[in-house]
C-alpha cells in the first residue's frame, strides 16, 4: 500500500482539536425552574448517554476524506520472462572403449565425461554457471544412437539419465557410430526449432522462450566405425541448418601408461585412437571448435571454453497494477456524513 499524497495525513492531526472544539461548544445556560429540586429523579436517557455519537461519525467522515485526498493506492505485480536461450543436443560416446582410465586418477574415460557433462548442464559451483534456461537434450550412441533425454528446459530428467551412462558390454553393439549419432542430433534440433517457432507468443508479442542458435556437442573416444551415415555428411548437414557442431576428444593426445615386460614394470608412451583430423573437420565445417581432452582437467576446460562462447540472453520484465482506494473512501465518507444528518436530525434532535 503506498500514497499518492502522504502529506495529506497531516490533517488527520486537525480532528481532534475539532472534537475538542465541539465538546466545549456549550448551548445558553437556562434559569434553572423554581421548585426543580423537588421534582422527583428520572434516570438518565439512552440519548444523552449516546450523544456523542452524531460528532464520532462527523470526525469518521473527516478522516475518510483526508484518507481519500492522500490516495492510497495497492499494487499488484507479476514477472514475465523472455529467454533467448540455446538449443543443445549433446552426443555422448558409449562405446566399450570409454571403460578404459584417462589420466592418473585410475577413473574411467566414461566416469569423468559422464561427470563432466553433468556440471556442464547443472553448474560446479566454480567455473561453470550452469546452463539454466536452455533447452538441452541428450544422445547416446555405440554402434546405434539412441535419444536418452529429448530436449528440454528441464534438465532434471536429464542429469538423472546422464547418472545412468555406461559403457556397452554386448559386443553386438559396440562400435562408433559418429555419423549417425551427429545426423539424429541434427534432426532433433531443426524438430526442436520448428515446434519452438509454433508457440504462442507471450507478453510483449514474443514467446517466452526463442532459440538464439542451436549447437551440438559431441564427445568421443574413437573413430567412425559403424552406422550409414557419414560424419562428414552429417555436418554438411548440420551447416545447412545453421548447427554448429564442437567436438571433444576424450584421451586424446599421446598417453603414458605402465605395463608389464619381462623387465618389470615399465612407463611406455601410447598414441590414441581418436579421430583428431576428423573432429577438427567436421567442427571447422560448422563453425565450431574442437577440444583435445587427454586428461580430466581437460575434458573440464572444454566444457568451460564452450560455456564461455555460447552463452544465453535472459531478458526479465517487471509489471504492476495500481489499485486506487479514493472512490471507496469517499463514499465512505459520505455515507458517514448521511448518517450523522439522520441521527441529528431524529434520534438526538435538540430542541430551541
């Protein structure tokens, strides 16, 4: 509650030197009649017990109106939001292979990407901010590419399948679907696109929610080795629909690793076999960018660079509607006005 004219309240400050006034008001002194002592005692009437009754509604109806010249007026507010946000599909490599460690930690490729991509979509609390307000979606692919979590705003489902994530173990579908994988990511996010630009707009003529570009971020540990679809072919398609693609290699770059030899154990130097050449191109391709992530420090500042160069525009609008208290107040103040005239006027009427 709030008022238009607060000064006005300073009038309140009149209406008890008003009462004051009207109760020192005294009418003539009458001669008293001779013999009125002897008269014999009537109990006092309900009208003079009460006649102060017509100047309280008097002193009402003046405070109505000092309320009514200072305005109060209520409000009432609500909050609409417009987002510009981006459309994520991330394609997440399953093959066996992600069963094997990276890095000196002894974790496995698939423990630290599964983690990774986790605080990617939900925030770590230091670098990454999380992706709130995004329409985010999860593939996972071996030598098929299933849709894990559709795309979504709400990425709840999504972290708790992403929590699930695990290497193939039936050998009939293993392999590295890449190209595959990249063309159903593409397909969902031009579905995605359409279905968006088909909603109702909201305040202002504009949805709440307004795909600002549409990315896909793959990670993998291999090379294309299943499915029909080439990656190269699956990117010029993603172009064509304006998706720009960023790849991670997850252990890539040259390994150390201990084996055994008849000599004891031994540090030898190990190559990978991620696609580098192939991931690069296809990002190039699209406009995006590729990460060699060799280690688990790595594969976190992929995630972290391409939180940096996608980011989502959050626009918040502020409305309210102002209730005024004027009109009630002062038929308030008139029908207190109206009842002192009739009270005056019948029930505690002065004579002479």
């Amino acid at each position: 509650m709030t008022l238009a004219y607060p000064y006005a309240l300073l009038l309140l400050a009149l209406l008890p030197l008003i009462g004051w006034a009207a109760s020192r008001a005294r009418r003539p002194e009458l001669a008293p009649l001779p013999g009125a002592n002897s008269l014999p005692a009537f109990g006092t009437s309900f009208r003079i017990v009460l006649r102060w009754v017509p100047m309280a509604l008097r002193l009402f109806a003046l405070g109505a109106i000092v309320l009514a010249v200072a305005r109060p007026q209520a409000s009432t507010g609500w909050t609409t939001t417009s987002t510009e946000g981006l459309a994520i599909q991330i394609v997440y490599d399953r093959s066996g292979s992600m069963g094997e460690p990276i890095g000196d930690g002894g974790e496995s490729k698939n423990e630290v990407a599964r983690q990774a991509l986790i605080d990617f979509v939900k925030g770590d609390g230091k670098g990454l901010r999380g992706r709130a307000g995004d329409m985010i979606g999860l593939i996972a692919f071996a030598r098929y590419a299933d849709t894990i979590s559709p795309l979504a705003r709400v990425h709840e489902p999504l972290i708790d399948s992403a929590k699930l994530l695990k290497p193939v173990e039936n050998r009939a579908e293993d392999g590295t679907g890449i190209g595959d994988a990249l063309a159903l990511a593409a397909a969902r996010l031009k579905r995605a696109e359409e279905e968006v630009s088909r909603e109702k707009p909201g305040e202002g003529g504009k949805p709440d929610f307004q795909i600002k570009s549409k990315i896909i971020v793959l990670m993998t540990d291999g090379q294309n080795n299943a499915g029909d679809v080439s990656p190269y072919d699956a990117a010029k398609l993603a172009k064509e629909w304006g998706i720009r693609i960023y790849t991670i290699g997850v252990g890539a770059g040259e390994r150390i690793v201990t084996v055994d030899t008849p000599f004891g154990r031994r540090q030898m130097s190990r190559g990978n076999d991620v696609d580098e050449r192939m991931l690069r191109e296809i990002s190039r391709e699209t406009g995006g960018e590729y990460f060699a992530a060799g280690d688990p420090k790595a594969l976190e500042e992929a995630y972290g660079a391409i939180d940096q160069l996608e980011k989502s525009r959050i626009d918040t609008k502020e409305h309210s509607r102002k209730i005024e208290w004027f009109a009630p107040l002062a038929v308030a103040a008139v029908t207190l006005l109206g009842l002192e005239l009739l009270a005056a006027n019948t029930v505690f009427r002065r004579i002479g």
